[in-house]
C-alpha cells in the first residue's frame, strides 16, 4: 500500500516512483487514502483536479491525464489512447482482468462499463514492459473499489443528483455498505439520462442522446488474520446511444462482468502479498440506424465478446532492499459480428463482419526490484505471452476463404517484453528515472480477421488478413521531478519507434461493401512509426487555502516516410486554481489547445484550429449530525466557444455553455 499511495501523489504526469519499486506505474486514487508525510495534501489537490465535479464519468476523469488522449465520436463511448498508442497498441484491464468490447467500430471500450462509484483507482503504465499484459503502448486497469470490513459505521452509504443545462442532463447515484468485524458489502447503482447537447454557438448536435444505467455488488469475508475472500459483480446496460459522427447508432449495449479472488496481505512476511481470481465476463452490443432519416438501407450489426480467465499474483521479499513481482494468467475470448442488410424488395444480406473467433492467452510475468543503495533503485521487468487466434466455426473459415489463402489456420505468436528501470534520489527532493524497454503486440481480432468493416474516419471498408508480422517497439524515456512540502514539479520525455506498424494499405481493386465508402483498405505491415513527447506538471499548496494543478502534453508521430501519423494530438494545457474558505470551495479551470496542422492526408484528416475554454465550480459542505451534505454548481465552457479536440471524428464540436448543479451526502 505504502509504494501505491507514493505513486499516487504523482498521479499520471507527474511520474514520481514508490520507493522500493522505482518503476514507472502512476496511480489516481478515487477514495479517501491515510498519507503520512508532507505530500497528503498534495494527494487531495491532485485528487480534485482529475475529479472536477461528483457527476464526472470515468471518461472524463481519463480525458484530464496528460498521458491520455480520448477518440470521441459522441457523448459516450469515448476511446482511450496512451501518448501516441492507438487502442489496439494498449491493454484496458478492469482490476487485472481482460474484457473485449463487442463492437467492430469501437463504441464500446471496457471504460464505459465501468462507473467512478464502482473505482478504487486508475492504474496508468505508459512505460516498460508491462507486468499484466503484453503490448506496444501500455496499460490502463480500472481497480475496483473493495468493501472494508471493521468499519465505526456499520453502515454507511452516499447519494447524488444532478443536472446539466447543455443536454438536459439527469445523473442520479447511491451507494450503500455495510460492514462487520469479518465481512463486508458495498453496493452502488449510477443512472445517467442525456438528450442531444448543444455546442458552442447553441447548435443541437444531433444523435448526441444517451442513457444508461450502471449497477456493481462487492463482498469481502475475512478468512482469518492474513486471508481475504471477495466477490465482484458489474452490471452496466446503455439505451439509444447516439453517434453524431458515425452513420449508426446503438439501440442496446450491456455488460456484466464478474469475479472471484483471494487475496493474502502480510507485510511482515516473506510472501507480502497474494491474490489469485478467475474471472468471467460478456457483452452485447447492438447497432441499428433505426432513428437516423435518409438511409439509404437498414442495417442491423450485432456483436457479442466472452472472456474467461484467471490470474494470480504474488509478492516475495527477498532481502531487505530486494523483493520479487510474480504474475501469471491464462485468458480465453471469444467474438462474434454480424450484418444483416434490408434491401426493399430484395432478399436480405447477411455477413459476418468479426467472423466467430476465439483468441486464447497464457503468460507469465516477473518484476525485480534491488536498491543498491538508499539513493538508488532498479528494476526488472519481463514478461512472455503465448496467443493463438483461430476461426471456430465453418462459416467463418468459408468467409474468409475468399479473400485469405489458409483462414483455417490458427495464428500463433510468442511475445516477449523487457524493461529496465533506473531510478536515483539526486537530493532529498530532486529525483530522476530513465527506462528502456521492449515490447510486442498481438494483431487485433479486426486487424485478422475484420471483413468489410467501414470506418468513417475516413470513410474506407477494411478488411484483416492473418499474415500480418507482429509489431514491436523500442522505447525509452526520462524524467525528473522536484518535490517539497508545497510544491511538485515533474518533467518527462520518451520516444520510441514501432517497427512492423499496422496499418490500413488502399487496394484500389477491390469493391466496397458500405453505400458511400470511398474504398477499401487492408490492414499491412507499413515499416515502422516513430513516437516522441514530453509531459509536465505542476502541483504548488499555495497560502491562504489555495492550490494550482497544471499539466502539459506534447505528442508527435510519424512513420518511415516522415508522413504524420494520424490521431495526434497537438499541444494541450490544463491548468485549476482551487480555493477554500470555510465551507466554500472555489475552483477556476482553463483548458486550451494549440493549432494542429501535422495532418495524414491519406487517412482524410483536416487541420484543427486551436481553442481556449474555461470552467468556474463552487461547492458548499456542511454537516447536520452524522450527515454530510454537499451543494456544487458552476458553469463549464463559459464563453460557450465552440471548439473540437483533433482526435474527435466528423468534425463535431463539443458542448457548448454548460450550467450543472449537484447535490450529494454521505452518511
């Protein structure tokens, strides 16, 4: 707990490194953490600045961390990047678990099945190989919050309401626990409703509706002093979720997820700490243009993912300055997609589009920690995968055998990932860290396996094939931080390059198969991208009940021909000025954005303009015998400017002037 809660003053940018790992692995915590030391308040100023208002989703949590870059084509389902790394570069987890979205267009990344109420904790590798799973770009695991067993209250329990102005949106959430001496229960359920927003200037952006509900049951029962046992469950269901930049909507999605673990936790002991959990989860997802006028054809496009596995980790002390990270796990996914085109007074048109497969993942993973002496640490990380990927039923192997040689073979790859990690006290408050690392990556499921699949970024049908080369990176990176009992300034700069780069290749003779589509691409091995950036932050506890948080991101991409890869985002500033007075709390935030005219032409992007937007929040606390109250309001984008990140399809601008209030307790 003591290297986590370290790591979490640092929170994401600020790449501060607990003291006996010295590895790069940063942590926002969402729940109240015990900090001894000079950094606590530090904690809290990061803390509120990621979760700028109680009715934040967990998109907009990820959307503040410099490290993250979020593709949004509507209000929901935005998809996280890590710097430069696409989704199919970077590993989503849920508490250490996989889970696969059932969506060919990516609508449904694991993060939206996952609510802020139902968190412990962001956990962000962006760096070296990672211990949970094999990948080029990193790792981000959304940990669950735990029900904790001894607590005063034996029950105790929280609720929320609020509405926003800019899409007429309703949020409503409650959480009840319970805990005795040996067990304990925590539950909570979040319902959002929104209609279509309005962005700067006061034009609807149509399509941009959504409502969803989210529900998650979590048991904990001491087996004896060291010995826990826990129970997760997840329910998440979404209704007439829109996608103003995309040509279809989604009439019904849903989630559940569930698991089983033991953990061990006795710092006293050689094996500090266990955790061993097997795991399931499903999802559905429906697209349909039901609601969309002038289609040309109906089309409905299901899709469905089912993921098994298990994992277990252990800890070992080795010595005084040395201690072992043991993992290893074993996962099985299986993906099914359709589509089935309704021509007037035709027959119907059925294909699959993710033809039924099944990917089956085993690894095992060690981490190494020495600190040669009390300045100093290293750390070892490795990590080997064994995939294999393969076609399940016949239909999907005769699909596929039109446009691929041998689609009834299974696609097997061993990776192998390693980093090394430096880590150095300069003085006792400057500290420095440089990693290199290298890492692989399996082939998505689209990229095998994908048939016809339309992407409207650029308006081609893509289509996989099982021969690609697996893709690797070097990678490097170096930061500096300075920290007293007031102020923390942290700096960061990595590069890598990605040799065997996926990407979609245009095959001028082949035919579409969407009305509209400009073309076809098959996904290729195009030699190799290159990825550079820097980060910094700044945390300052300024006098008077004042604290200011303010964060940089640069990113740049390219691939062997110099030509701008695409999704890059340009130069981005957050910055919060926060003041309490009493009961009241007062929060300023800017947000702005530089031009962005490195644009991949091939990919039809355009040039975005930059932009500047601010917030203004207020919260009143109080307390009326063992109840907590809190009344927040404040206005978002306040000058309504209208404005579009570069990575946010079809042009759409986002809301515009958005007035919200909320109110919470807790008892």
């Amino acid at each position: 707990m003591r290297v986590r809660i370290i790591l979490a003053l640092a929170a994401l940018p600020l790449f501060a490194y607990g003291q006996e790992s010295g590895h790069k692995d940063t942590v926002v915590e969402m729940n109240e953490v015990v900090v001894r030391g000079m950094l606590s308040d530090q904690t809290r100023q990061i803390k509120d600045f990621y979760v700028a208002n109680k009715a934040a989703t967990t998109e907009d949590i990820l959307a503040r961390m410099p490290e993250v870059t979020m593709v949004r084509r509507g209000s929901y389902g935005s998809e996280p990047l890590l710097r430069t790394y696409n989704s199919g570069q970077v590993s989503v987890l849920i508490d250490g678990m996989r889970i696969h979205g059932a969506c060919t267009d990516k609508m449904d990344p694991a993060t939206v099945y996952v609510e802020p109420q139902n968190l412990k904790g962001i956990n962000i590798q962006t760096s070296g190989a990672a211990q949970v799973g094999s990948n080029v770009g990193g790792t981000v695991d959304l940990r669950l919050r735990e029900p904790v067993c001894g607590c005063e209250r034996p029950v105790s329990g929280a609720l929320s309401s609020g509405y926003q102005s800019a899409a007429g949106y309703f949020y409503e959430s409650g959480q009840l626990s319970f805990s005795k001496e040996r067990w304990a229960i925590r539950t909570n359920a979040t319902y959002r409703k929104a209609g279509d927003y309005r962005a700067g200037g006061g034009a609807v952006v149509a399509n941009s509706r959504y409502e969803k509900m989210n529900a998650g049951l979590s048991a904990i029962y001491k087996l004896n002093e060291s010995w826990n046992m826990k129970a997760d469950f997840l329910y998440d269901d979404g209704y007439f979720i829109g996608y103003p930049a995309l040509p279809m909507d989604v009439g019904y999605a849903a989630a559940r997820i569930a698991s089983l673990s033991v953990m061990k936790w006795k710092p006293e002991s050689r094996w500090e700490r266990m955790q061993y959990k097997v795991y399931g989860n499903t999802v559905y997802h429906l697209m349909d243009d039901t609601h969309r006028p002038n289609v040309a054809m109906h089309m409905d496009m299901p899709g469905r993912s089912t993921t098994v596995g298990t994992f277990g980790e252990a800890a070992l002390r080795l010595g005084a300055r040395r201690h072992l990270m043991l993992r290893g796990d074993v996962s099985a996914t299986d993906l099914y997609a359709s589509m089935t085109m309704y021509q007037p007074g035709q027959p119907d048109m059925y294909m699959l589009t993710w033809p039924d497969n099944r990917t089956i993942q085993s690894g095992i993973a060690a981490t190494y920690t020495v600190r040669p002496d009390t300045q100093s640490s290293v750390v070892i990380t490795t990590r080997i995968d064994q995939f294999t990927s393969l076609l399940t039923t016949q239909d999907a192997r005769d699909q596929l055998t039109v446009l691929q040689e041998h689609p009834e073979t299974s696609v097997n790859r061993l990776l192998k990932n390693l980093s090394v990690a430096y880590s150095r006290d300069l003085s006792g408050r400057v500290r420095a860290v440089a990693t290199a690392a290298y890492a692989e990556r399996m082939p998505t499921q689209s990229e095998l396996y994908g048939f016809y699949l339309f992407n409207a970024f650029d308006n081609y049908d893509y289509i996989g094939r099982t021969d690609l080369k697996t893709e690797n990176a070097y990678k490097g990176d170096m930061s500096l931080s300075y920290s007293t009992s007031d102020v923390l300034v942290s700096l960061a700069a990595f590069a890598s390059r990605v040799n065997n780069y996926i990407m979609g290749l245009y095959e001028p003779t082949w035919g579409t198969m969407t009305i509209g589509a400009l073309g076809v691409k098959r996904y290729a091995n195009m030699g190799y991208g290159n990825m550079a950036g820097a980060e910094a932050a700044f945390v300052w506890k300024a006098p008077r009940g004042t604290q200011v948080v303010s964060t940089f991101r640069y990113n740049y991409g390219a691939d062997d021909k110099r030509t701008p890869l695409p999704l890059i985002n340009p130069f981005r500033n957050i910055s919060s000025v926060r003041k309490k007075t009493g009961r009241w709390t007062t929060q300023l935030d800017a947000e702005m954005a530089l031009r962005q005219d490195r644009v991949n032409v091939a990919a039809r992007e355009v040039k975005t303009p930059d932009f500047f937007k601010a917030n203004v929040r207020v919260a009143y606390a109080t307390m009326y015998r063992l109840t907590a109250f809190t009344i927040e309001g404040g206005c978002e984008n306040i000058f309504d400017a209208a404005y579009r990140e570069h990575t946010d399809w079809g042009r759409v601008y986002r809301p515009g002037r958005n007035i919200y209030v909320q109110v919470n307790c807790s008892f």
